[in-house]
C-alpha cells in the first residue's frame, strides 16, 4: 500500500530542540536532556499535524564525506573540530549536545521508528535516496534549505521548513519556491552553487549573488546552459559575468556533485511503518527511568497508538 512517507532529517531538529528547550531540561542525575526531550516533542506534533504513514529518522553517518572534500576542501571545514586520519572529522558541537545524540538514537530504536545512515553519506543524501525510491508523496521535514532541490510537485514531494519549532511550519513547494527564488525544486541546486554557501564553505561565483543567479537560470535554463553561454559570443551575457563565470570554471565543474544530494545511497532494509506500538516496550521504559523523558515520551506514545 502507498502511503506518505516522512523523512526527519534528524540532525537539523535536534540541533534546534537543543536550542529552543532550555538547558534546565534534565534527567534525574542532572544531566541536559532538552534535545532528547525537544525531539520526542517535535516528532509528536509532526505525526499529529500530517499523520504520515511512513516515517524515518535519517542520520549523519558521515556529516562531511572524504568525497566531497576532495572535489571543494573548504566543504564545511570551519566546523571541524578535530580530525581524524580515515575516518570522520568531528564536528563542532555544544558539549551538552553530543551525549544527548546517543540517548535519542536509543530511543528512537525502542520506539521502532526507522533510524538509517549509511558510511560515507550525509543525512541529505539518505532522504534524496529515500525520495528516488518513493512510490508515494513524500514530507521533508529540515531546517536545510539544501533539501529545496527535492521538492517536485508532480510527485507530491515537499519540505516543511520549521520556522517556530515545528508548530509553524512553512510547506515548500514548487509555487513558494518560484515566488521566492525564481526556481523550481530542479532549478534550487544550481541556484545555490552559483550563489554559493558560507555555512557550508561552498565559494559559490564570485560577484553572483541569489538574484543575478536566478536571472542567469531564467535566461539560460540550467547550470549547463550558463556554463555553454560563456562560450557563446552571442549570448546575453555582460563582459564582467564572463569573466567571472569562466574564472569560475574549475568550480562550476566539481560544485554539482558537492552541491546535489545523491540519490543512489545503499540504503539498508528497513520498516518503514510508523509504529503504534513501541519494539522494545523494557527498554524504552529504562531509558524513560533513566533520563526522565516523562510527558514527552508518554505525549508520542499517545499520538503513535492513535
């Protein structure tokens, strides 16, 4: 039976339960909970408000793939905290965050809800997989406006975008999109390695901005297009926009492959159904004991049984 499949990137919500739930939130031995708790929450209202059939947690196995920065070395590297020689940087992260991570990993087991990353790959490239292999329509819930190159209508593919937890939510489709980028879902990666992306270390065209990018795809179609323009006398392109483009040329060569989420990840079997009923009723009840999850544990365990 096809259902709607909702996909957390779950990085991105815990990131921000951390931020919006007070550090005063915490377990019976004084240790922060606020994101374990925030997230519980979250998935709470998400299910009640959009009531998907499917859902999964999607994880960073690898938040800055060895792949990646070998095509662009700036890819995210002022968030590395310490390197590691073959294996994973790690990332900067909140010192109260990072023991939080393994207690929702934990929970989100016991629940039965889907928890899938995969060696290699950023949560990104898990849910763009994810959202290939969907036979159904498919929610995106992140804070990542790099997942706005999925939204596709005729597949009933969107993101909701928390703008107030997850109570407020901004539905992104193709509509919202041309309103205000001047782009389709296709059309967003491109927009956004032109313009490139300080948070992620991406340079993007020196001198192209989100507005001039989006005149140079409204003229030319597609990255590809731009790039065959440089090489066009004819084209309706300014002396300095040549310029720049075809100094930008080593960039614009590697930046798509870095910019677009893959969508062929080796997924791993998993269920996908969401659970009304927790697989691991005594284990979930030991970390509910353990870390004081109390009415926000008690709040979803509600919703799922509905």
């Amino acid at each position: 039976m096809t259902g709607r499949l909702m996909l957390l990137d779950t990085a991105s919500l815990y990131f921000r339960a951390y931020f919006g739930v007070p550090d005063s939130v915490r377990a019976p031995d004084g240790t922060p909970v606020n994101a374990v708790r925030g997230l519980l929450d979250f998935i709470d209202r998400l299910v009640k408000d959009h009531r998907p059939d499917k859902l999964v947690a999607c994880m960073d196995a690898d938040w800055r793939p060895q792949w990646r920065v070998d095509l662009i070395p700036s890819y995210k590297a002022h968030r590395v905290a310490e390197e590691h020689e073959g294996a994973p940087d790690a990332e900067e992260v909140p010192d109260t965050l990072s023991p939080q991570v393994p207690v929702i990993e934990e929970v989100l087991d016991a629940l039965g809800v889907a928890r899938v990353g995969v060696a290699g790959y950023e949560a990104d490239d898990v849910i763009g997989t994810f959202t290939a292999r969907a036979d159904g329509p498919v929610d995106i819930v992140t804070g990542d406006r790099d997942l706005y190159q999925l939204v596709d209508d005729a597949r009933d593919i969107r993101v909701l975008y928390p703008l107030k937890g997850v109570g407020t939510l901004q539905l992104t489709d193709e509509a919202w999109l041309r309103e205000k980028y001047g782009v389709d879902g296709r059309g967003y990666a491109d927009l956004a390695l032109l313009r490139g992306d300080p948070s992620d270390g991406l340079p993007g065209v020196p001198g192209v901005g989100e507005k001039t990018a989006a005149k140079l795809l409204a003229e030319f179609g597609d990255l590809a297009g731009i790039v065959a323009a440089v090489d066009d006398p004819k084209a309706k392109l300014t002396p300095t926009q040549r310029k720049r483009l075809t100094e930008a040329a080593p960039y614009l060569a590697v930046a798509p492959k870095v910019v677009r989420v893959a969508g062929d990840v080796p997924l791993p079997e998993v269920d996908t159904a969401l659970p009304h009923t927790p697989r691991d009723p005594a284990a979930l009840d030991a970390l509910a004991a353990r870390w004081g999850l109390g009415s926000s544990l008690q709040r979803l365990l509600t919703t799922l049984e509905a």
